[in-house]
C-alpha cells in the first residue's frame, strides 16, 4: 500500500482561531499512467485508524484530469486523503474552507511525485515531510548506536546527541507556529504538543518535603496547553481522541466527582464550537456509560442533566434524546450515594414479606439471580464460600431477589447449594418494579450497602466485595480520626 499519513510522521517523533476564507472547496487532479478510474476525498473524524468517511468522488477522464469542488458552507477543514479506484493507494493533504489547490503526480511514483499549486501550506507540509525523514533516518542511526555502544559513557554520549536532536525538532515545530499563528499545521504542532516537565527537585509549600507528584500534577496542569479547543479542524484529524483518551483514563482519578469537574472544564473550552463541542460531549458520555469502573453511571447521569436536558446536544434527533433521558432517568435512582429503593418481597420458603430496609446489618449485600443462569450458579456459591468466610465477621448481611423462576425450581437451587443462611425473596405477582430500581438487566447484579442503606457499591462480584468493604473501613477510620482531631482543637 503506498501511503504517506501526517499522523503517523507526528506521531513518529514525537491559539490561534483559524483563518476567515470561502465556502468550500476546490480539487483539481492531474494524474500521469491514469485514466477512465474515479478517486475518492475522505477524512478523518476524531481517531485515525482504518476509520475514515467519504467526502466526495470524482472521475478522471481519459487525459488524467479529475475535479472536486464543493461550496457547502458547513465543510470544515483538516487533514484529508485521496483514495484512487483500488482503494489502496492513498495521499493526505492538508485542506482548508476556501482552498482551491491543484495537484499533479505520477501513479507509479506516489508519493513522492506529489506536487501541489496554490497551497502554500501543502508546500511547507511537504518539507517537514522531509525534514522528518531525514530526521527519521538519524533517530535510526542513533539506535544503533545506542545498541553497540560498550559502555556506560557510550551509552550516555549517544542519549545526548538523541536529546539534542529532539530539541531541534521541537525549534522546528515552535518556530513554525510562530510564523504562521492559526494555520492548521501551526495548530496541529500544538495539539501533539507534550508538557516538558521542569528538572531538578521540586518542593511542597513549605519548602523543606519533596513533592513526589510534581511531575504528574505539573504533566496534567499542561496537557491541553497547546491544543486550540475552538479549532474545529483538528476533529477532522487523527489527534484529539487518542489524547482525549490518554488524559480521561491515564491522568483522572477515576471518581465520579474528580471526573465531572474534568468533563465540565473540556465541554468549557470547546464551548462555542459545532464539531469540537459536539465530539467531546459525544465521547464523554460514550466513555462513562460503556465504563467497567465502578461509579461512572453517576457522570452519565450528571452529563445528561447538565448539558442534554438543558439543550447542548442539538445535533440529536427528539427520539435520539429521549433515550439518553430515559437511561439517565433508570440508573439515577441506585447511583452510588443514594438510598436504596426499598424492596418489599415473598420469602420464597416462608411467603412472609420482607422488607430489605429493616435488615439489621452492618452492610446489605442485595444479589438479583436466576435459578438458571449458568453465571449465576457459578458465582453465588462462591458468594457463600466468601460470606462463610469472612464477611459474616464483617456484619455483612445477604438479601436475594430471584428474577425469574417457580418456587420449587428457586428453592431447589438454594437448597442444593446451601445457601439458605440468606433472606431469600422472589417477585411472583411482578409488583416490585426490581428492574428499574436497581438497572437489573443481566444477572447475576450486586450491590452492596452500608448500614443505613445507603449504595456504596454496585455490580460486584465475589472477587471484590471484601476489598471494597476493606477500603469503606479505613476511610471510616480515618474520617473519626480526623473528627477527633478537630474536637480536641
């Protein structure tokens, strides 16, 4: 496959709003060993990949010429690509709202026979390509050196003259943006920009400890400083969501609380924007509603109440949004903090009801199961083999609710198992409305809540309950100490 990618050269070695200009765009194609064959304009959206959208498609004529033009007021530049009729060969150039660029090249020499007229940016693109090969070439030769070398001098000889060039690259990119503010190259050097964290020891207010996170606090505080979040055109590139991603999971604390203020700040600087706006809120919400991590539903529900039912995701159809509001409206009553709903049921050996708020304990574990459901009946008496063990000792309680099921098919499984140390309860008439109370939509579903009901953790498994507890504890501990501390003060 012959193909060059802007992405992949950055990515190698490695504010300004942008330009006023037309409506659209104009393409003009003159292509040597080619004819009677269409080619294709795509682009990015977000993350690169093999994930790209088609823009537009021409037809070139028997003499190599093919034109693509378009004056949608609604087309915003970015980094896009030419595909020719195999759908393997493939060059990117840089492409802006009222560009008119013209391009000549051979079809056995792509691509470096690529050449642009009218755009002088794609000329500039066209050396940093250079520039970075034979920066490329150095880097290599540089790890060989670095492989041979016989010792300790060797080796530290080599990282400086490595170091050295890294910084000329870095002048390259600096000076670039310097001189040409606001064009999208300048802008793209900007985003993939990398917080150099400032050496020597570094201290705590008081000036004498050492502060062990400054590196990772000073990374953080820079991380977004040199990307343009009101440039709608590096959507249009392979950059943002790699470094969103990179941010969201590798640098915030992955708390509900923690995470909604990071949210807020991000939807706060690409305020204002269509796509930039619309992507992030997008992928913020996909992130924490697809999330494993304990406690993320509390950030969808925050998203959805803070900017979807206000109106920021006009891009949705009233059908589209109503099932954010739906989802949000079923998991906002068992988020991690509340209260759980109360659960009224039929012991399923003694009929007698139960009421799941009265259980006296210390902690409640609800366990929502199916006779029959093969997880189910793996998980559960390991359950038990834990609560025999070692929850039991820490006031834990168990309150089961069957989700489906006879009586005797229900009994018989607790039975067999010998997991009748529990409240068992089943759901006959359909009254308790468990499913939407508790998000029950796969089993087994576990929860776990503190002595006044409060849900401390949800969709547990026996392998992390004791360890949950265990933390609930020593943050209860710690917070009496520091009660004590604050009354003999």
């Amino acid at each position: 496959m012959k193909k060059t990618t802007l992405i992949a050269i950055l990515l190698s070695i490695g504010s300004a709003l942008p330009l006023m200009a037309k409506n659209g765009y104009h393409v003009h194609l003159k292509m040597t060993e080619l004819n009677d064959s269409m080619v294709y304009l795509a682009h990015y959206y977000g993350k690169g990949g093999e994930k790209v959208y088609k823009t537009d498609s021409a037809y070139f004529d028997k003499n190599g010429v093919a034109d693509m033009h378009s004056s949608d007021s609604t087309f915003t530049g970015g980094i896009y690509m030419l595909f020719l009729s195999d759908k393997k060969t493939v060059f990117e150039l840089l492409l802006d709202k009222g560009d008119d660029v013209s391009i000549t090249a051979n079809k056995s020499k792509l691509p470096e026979s690529v050449k642009f007229k009218n755009s002088p940016e794609n000329d500039r693109f066209e050396a940093y390509v250079q520039y970075s090969k034979e920066f490329g070439e150095a880097q290599q030769k540089l790890q060989k050196e670095f492989n041979e070398a016989k010792t300790t001098e060797d080796t530290a000889a080599v990282r400086k003259k490595a170091a050295a060039t890294s910084k000329d690259l870095i002048h390259y990119r600096e000076d670039y943006m310097k001189k040409y503010p606001g064009t999208l190259l300048a802008n793209i050097f900007g985003a993939m920009e990398i917080p150099e964290v400032p050496e020597g020891t570094h201290y705590l207010e008081d000036g004498k400890t050492k502060d062990s996170t400054f590196a990772y606090t000073y990374y953080k505080a820079h991380y977004w400083d040199g990307f343009n979040f009101q440039d709608d055109r590096l959507i249009y590139t392979p950059i943002y969501d790699p470094k969103l991603d990179e941010y969201i999971n590798k640098m915030v604390l992955p708390w509900p609380d923690s995470l909604e203020k990071e949210c807020d700040m991000l939807l706060k600087k690409a305020r204002g924007t269509k796509d930039m706006f619309h992507y992030t809120l997008w992928w913020l919400t996909y992130h924490v509603e697809n999330s494993k991590i304990m406690g993320m539903d509390e950030v969808f529900v925050y998203l959805v109440e803070n900017y979807y039912m206000k109106g920021d995701a006009s891009w949705l159809t009233n059908d589209e949004l109503q099932k954010y509001l739906d989802r949000a409206q079923k998991i906002a009553p068992n988020v991690i903090g509340n209260i759980a709903p109360e659960l009224k049921l039929p012991d399923v050996f003694t009929q007698k009801e139960e009421n799941m708020s009265s259980t006296k304990a210390k902690y409640t574990l609800v366990v929502f199961y199916s006779p029959t459901c093969g997880h189910c009946q793996h998980e559960l008496p390991l359950l038990d083999s834990l609560y025999n063990a070692e929850l039991k000792q820490k006031g834990v309680k168990i309150f089961t609710v069957a989700t489906e099921g006879e009586a005797k098919a229900i009994t018989d499984f607790l039975t067999k198992d010998k997991l009748t140390d529990w409240t068992n309860t089943w759901d006959p008439n359909k009254t308790s409305n468990y499913h939407d109370k508790y998000d029950v939509y796969s089993t087994p579903t576990i929860y776990l809540l503190d002595e006044k009901k409060i849900i401390r953790g949800k969709r547990l498994d026996h392998t992390n309950i004791g360890g949950l507890i265990d933390q609930l504890e020593k943050k209860a501990k710690e917070k009496s100490k520091e009660k004590g501390s604050e009354a003999k003060q």
